[in-house]
C-alpha cells in the first residue's frame, strides 16, 4: 500500500499524474511512484480527452512480465480511495529532453549508440502487441550507468490482433494521439495506425538528437504553429543542414515516409527488426553487446 513507502522528491508532472521517487524500508529499495489522481483522470475524460488507465496498466504489466533492459519495469500496481499508483524501476539521470536542452544535441557516436537501444526496446515493445504512440525524448529515461529506458505508456494501444502478425488486422482507427512534434501522418489523417506509426516517431527523435531541432519546425510560434508545422508533415517538407551524416540521413530518410507501410522495419515481427538493424547507421555497433558495452562520452 502507498502508506509503506516514505515518499521524497517529485521527479515529474503529467496532466493527471504525479511521479515522485519513494523508498520502500521493507526491502531498502527506492521506486519511481506515478500516482494518477482519480477525480482529475475523470475531469480530463470529461473534457474529452482519451484516457484508458488500464490499457496503461495492462501494457506494463504485459511488458514487465518478460522484461527488457531498454523498457522501464513494473513492479507492483496499487489503489486507495483517491489515486492509482504505479510501483516504478527508478532511472535516476533523468530524461533526454533534460539532456538534449543542456547540450544542443548528441554526438554522432552518442546518437547512434542511444537510437540503437531505443530501436531494440521499441522492437520488443512491438513484439509484445503494443504501439507506444508517444515516443519522444521526454520519454526515455537515463539509468544510473546512462542508459536508456523507455517509459509513459499513458498513450499505448495494446494490438491482440497483431501479436506475431504482420496484417492489417492489428491496425485500429484512433482519435489524435501523441505530442505535437512528433504525430505520423496517418495520426493527422485519421487513418489506422498500429506499429509503423512509431517507426515516423523514431524519425522525428533521430533527427532531433543529430541536429538539435525538429525536421518539421514551421518556424512561426503561436496558434498557428501546429497548423504550419502539420501541413509540412503531411506534405513530407523538410530538409538536412550541412554536415549531416550520410548514413543518419538515410535512415532518417527511410523513417520519415509519409505512407505507413513503406517506412524501415515496417513489416513487424522479427523481419522488420532485422531490417532496421541493418541499416548503414548502426554498421558500427555490435547489437550482440548493446546493453553491456560502454556509453559514448558525453557531458550530461
């Protein structure tokens, strides 16, 4: 119950959730605790906006059952009368966003080593039947030997009809979805989306961790920005700056495809994972030793 752990700092806000690190004395480990305030998750249902608690609740507990180093661990869920609450892994260095802002972006070096654990984690998401539908830096996490973790399944859909199947049958209709800066065409369009609509996301996040900024900035702020920057995505309007890796931008490239189907590794399953990790890019890396190897250097 919440009453059995002593609760410390808040380590992050959401529209109806607070997370707070908290250590249990029964067992001397400290967790990550998302508490979800039940009057304001009814409030925001309310105002019309999509939330399914449980379907969050499922996803992690389906992905929690095998585990994966790459993908943030549930260990207990819990109720009082007031809120839910998530029992959480702790990544204690924070998120990317956090990084990304105090560095500008990533080495190359950095940027590959980190796309690849989020492209490992995210195929074994998507082994599991589940479509994260919020991938962004915000949501990868730092572990305490600065690897990357993926957390907030608060916009995942769990896909029965696609476990092991590469068909249609695992897309669903869905209403709009995500942060801005990184919807999928398809999510603009209101078509189906299943699990090519993160393989756009990953686009977006490759992109922003080489250069820095986002691929579709329509430059203005304000009320029209979203509109601008929309129109450009479904128009496929962006561009590279000087000095770009050819390699990062072919997989940018092959990411950043309007049409669902034709992105990298769209195909599912163990095939479509194949696919991505023979991407130039990553020719570098040992996937073998991809969790145990050294982290690029970087100043966090």
């Amino acid at each position: 119950m919440p009453r059995d752990f002593e609760f410390g700092r808040e380590l992050g806000t959401g529209s109806y959730s607070v997370v707070t690190a908290a250590y249990l004395p029964q067992n001397g480990q400290t967790y990550a605790i998302k508490a979800l305030d039940k009057a304001h998750v009814l409030r925001y249902k309310q105002q019309g906006n999509k939330v399914d608690v449980q379907m969050e609740r499922r996803a992690l507990m389906r992905l929690s059952r095998p585990g994966h180093p790459g993908v943030v661990r549930l260990f207990w869920a819990m109720q009082d009368q007031a809120s839910l609450y998530f029992v959480l892994e702790l990544c204690p260095k924070g998120d990317m966003t956090t990084v990304l802002r105090r560095l500008g972006s990533f080495s190359l070096a950095c940027a590959r080593f980190y796309f690849a654990q989020i492209t490992d984690a995210v195929m074994f998401i998507h082994s599991q039947g589940i479509v994260h539908r919020d991938l962004k830096p915000d949501n990868f996490l730092f572990t305490d030997q600065w690897r990357i973790k993926i957390t907030d399944f608060g916009s995942a859909k769990i896909i029965e009809a696609a476990e092991g199947s590469d068909t249609p049958a695992g897309s669903r209709r869905t209403s709009f979805v995500g942060s801005p800066q990184y919807v999928s065409p398809e999510i603009l369009a209101h078509q189906a989306v299943s699990y090519p609509t993160d393989l756009w996301s990953m686009g977006i996040v490759l992109y922003q961790m080489i250069s820095g900024h986002f691929p579709f900035d329509s430059g203005p702020t304000g009320g029209m920005a979203h509109y601008l920057m929309w129109q450009r995505v479904l128009k496929g309007e962006y561009s590279f700056g000087e000095g770009w890796d050819p390699q990062a931008q072919d997989l940018v490239k092959k990411l950043l495809v309007n049409e669902p189907g034709k992105r990298l590794g769209a195909q599912g399953g163990e095939e479509g994972a194949k696919e991505l990790r023979k991407a130039p890019f990553f020719t570098p890396l040992d996937w073998a030793s991809l969790w145990t190897s050294q982290v690029p250097a970087f100043e966090p």
